[in-house]
C-alpha cells in the first residue's frame, strides 16, 4: 500500500510501500528514538497499521538544556 511520508530532518518526501509504521523505519533506516510519528497531524506509536495514501511525518526530537 502507498503510504506519503516527510521527513522532517532532511525535508523529504517518499512514497513507500509498507503497511506499518515499523516497515517505515526498516526501509528509510532512520532511528526510532530520533524521531515522533504523526498520521494525519496525530501522534501515532510504531506498531500502527496504515491505511492507504496516509500522511506519515517522522518530526525530530530535539532535546537540550
């Protein structure tokens, strides 16, 4: 299934072929504990299944003091 993917971090844009958020991460090789999963403007976890033309955005995490 085509899913729209952004990746904030390097201001991309794929389609993938995946049905869940951890095929996402398995096939851009990006680290999980980098980054928060939104569907659709909603925060999502990683085990979610993924319906057809989803808009997934991997958003940085960005930590400091």
């Amino acid at each position: 299934m085509k899913i729209n993917v952004f990746i904030e971090r390097t201001d991309e844009k794929k389609v993938l072929n995946v049905k869940t958020v951890n095929e996402i991460f398995e096939q851009t090789k990006i680290p999980r504990n980098t980054v928060l999963i939104t569907r659709n403007n909603e925060l999502i976890m990683e085990d979610e299944k993924l319906n057809e033309n989803d808009e997934i955005r991997l958003l940085s995490v960005i930590s400091g003091g």
